[in-house]
C-alpha cells in the first residue's frame, strides 16, 4: 500500500505531465470540471481542476461537487500514473470507478 504523500506527489507529477502536453492536447480536448480522487484504502481524498488540458489547483481533501469523481487503492493510482495501469482495461475490472457524463469520460481517456 502506497503512503498518502506517494499519492500525492503521483498526482502532481500527472499535472506536470499534463501540463508538458497541454499545448497539443488543449485544441482537441474541451474540458473543464472539478476533479476528486477518492483513495479507497487509505480513506484520503485530493481534489483538482481539469482545464485546458492541464490539471490545476490539487489539494488535499475531497470534493463532494466534483463533476469528475475517480475513487481506487493507492496503488492503483500510482500504476495508473507511471503508465503500468489502462484506464480502460481498470475500468472494466473494477479496480477504479470514475463518475462522469459519458462524454467527459470519453475526453478523460483521451488525457490519461
């Protein structure tokens, strides 16, 4: 199990790279919503901004008006981030659970 700080530098370094490739990606991808991330087995929660590709504002703490809501283990995130875990394939397995419209999630795949 991962620690709550691992976590959160997994987030920050997902924001620097979507910060790397938001130039490419701002005029394909039309996203802007509010972003938690629920950390089911250290009970923790980090919350965000998607906007213009990038991902901005994370803090510690959820947001329960979050239109994008992601909740998986510590480990998985981190998997999720070094690029060892498809979204999709974690999807489908259950072992992240990612609430949103259809079409948000559609842009999400596209970012992640």
């Amino acid at each position: 199990m991962a620690s709550v700080d691992e976590c959160r530098q997994a987030l920050h370094d997902l924001a620097a790279r979507l910060d790397r490739n938001a130039e490419t990606v701002r005029e394909k991808i039309d996203l802007d919503r509010t972003l938690a991330c629920r950390i089911t087995d250290l009970d923790t929660a980090f919350h965000g901004r998607l906007t213009g590709g990038r991902l901005v504002d994370l803090a510690d703490g959820d947001d329960p008006k979050a239109k994008i809501a992601m909740s998986t283990s510590s480990d998985d995130l981190l998997a999720l981030v070094r690029g060892e875990l498809d979204v999709t394939r974690a999807v489908a397995s259950r072992r992240i659970s990612i609430k949103a419209n259809p079409f948000d999630l559609m842009k999400l795949r596209k970012l992640l």
